[in-house]
C-alpha cells in the first residue's frame, strides 16, 4: 500500500510539472482543467496517506 501511494503521488508530481510547463500556451478551458487534476490529485494523495497511517497502525 505504502509503495502504491508513493508511486501516485510521484507520477503526479511529474505530470503535473510537465503539464505546468506548457500552461503558458493553453487556452482557458485547458487552465481550468489543469486546476481541477491538481485539486482532485492533492485530495487523492490525502486520502492514500491518511488510509496507509490506517491500515499500518
């Protein structure tokens, strides 16, 4: 479980920079979908590490 939720919060991480890099060029609508994968990313990640502190302890 440990392993799973390092891997997502990594490969994130990644798409996230690289998706950040070519912010600067996408239309607004794009923008808006950018928010909302990082905000739905972030509350995923939360809820990994909180379920893995639960399970593990």
């Amino acid at each position: 479980m440990l392993g799973f939720t390092i891997a997502f919060f990594f490969i994130g991480v990644v798409v996230l920079s690289f998706l950040k890099s070519n912010l600067p060029g996408m239309k607004e609508n794009a923008q808006v979908w950018f928010v909302i994968g990082t905000t739905v990313w972030g509350i995923v990640t939360i809820f990994l590490v909180i379920w893995w502190f639960n399970v593990r302890f």
